[in-house]
C-alpha cells in the first residue's frame, strides 16, 4: 500500500498541481524542445527514478509534493542518489522535472487527448510526439509499468 501511495505522490509531484501551475511553469513545458533522444533519456531515467522515490520516507514525498517546480528541481540538484541517476541518464534535474510532464502530455495530446488548462503541448512537441508515437508509446508504457499491449 505504501508503494501504491507513494508512486501517486511522485505521480502528482511530476506534474505537480497542474491546475496551479504558474504561467511560468506552464510556458518551461511548452518551451521544453522534445528529441528523440531526450525522450528516450527521459523515459530510460522514469523507472529508475520511481524505485529511488520510493525508497524515501513519506514525509519527505508529501513535503516534495508541495514545493514549487523551483525548489524541485533545486532539491534534486542536492539530493545525491537522485542526480546519480540523472547524470548516467544524460539529465539535468531541470530536465527531468520539466521534460517528464512536457513528454507525458506530447503523448497523450498525440493519442487524442483534449487540450485543456491541465494536458497541454506545444505545436512542436506534439507534432514530435505524433511523429514518434508508435516507438515512444510502448517504451512510456513499460517505464510506468504497464503491460505491453
């Protein structure tokens, strides 16, 4: 159970209060140049980065849970273990906290998801996203754990 809690709260502090995001926060994402080659880096780092999430205490993920995208990525930049991972996954911790979302929502405007004022791309991510549908979906899929369809 704690595993399943704890999987949503690295979930919810990925995409971290998508209704509240600062204009700011929203235009990194949309600013966020998705490659090839960064996607698959990004999805490479997803299960990795869960299994360490969810090794920590549940405190630590519900204060995580709370802090702006700033002190995210600056708490990670700190956090040894977790920049480990990063760094063998070609990553910045900016990187990931802005591209996961800015990937995960590409991929889901491209499977025909709406946009709205929480699933948004831009021009160019989604049009990448599409593009690359077919070989990004699977590997998403697997790296979050879900069975090959």
């Amino acid at each position: 159970m704690r595993n399943a809690f704890s999987l949503l709260v690295l979930t919810l502090g990925l995409a971290s209060g998508q209704a509240t995001k600062t204009a700011q926060e929203r235009q990194d994402i949309l600013d966020y140049p998705l490659t090839l080659q960064r996607a698959n880096q990004l999805i490479a780092a997803l299960p990795q980065m869960t299994q360490y999430v969810l090794t920590l205490p549940p405190d630590v993920l519900a204060k995580s849970a709370k802090k702006t995208r700033a002190e995210r990525i600056d708490s990670l930049e700190k956090d040894p273990k977790g920049m480990a991972i990063l760094k063998k996954n070609g990553l910045t911790a900016k990187d990931y906290i802005i591209g996961v979302p800015a990937l995960r929502m590409a991929l889901w405007r491209a499977q025909g998801m709406a946009e709205s004022s929480l699933v948004y791309a831009s021009p160019a991510n989604l049009a990448f996203a599409k593009a690359n549908l077919a070989q990004l979906k699977p590997k998403w899929d697997a790296a979050e754990g879900r069975p090959a369809k």
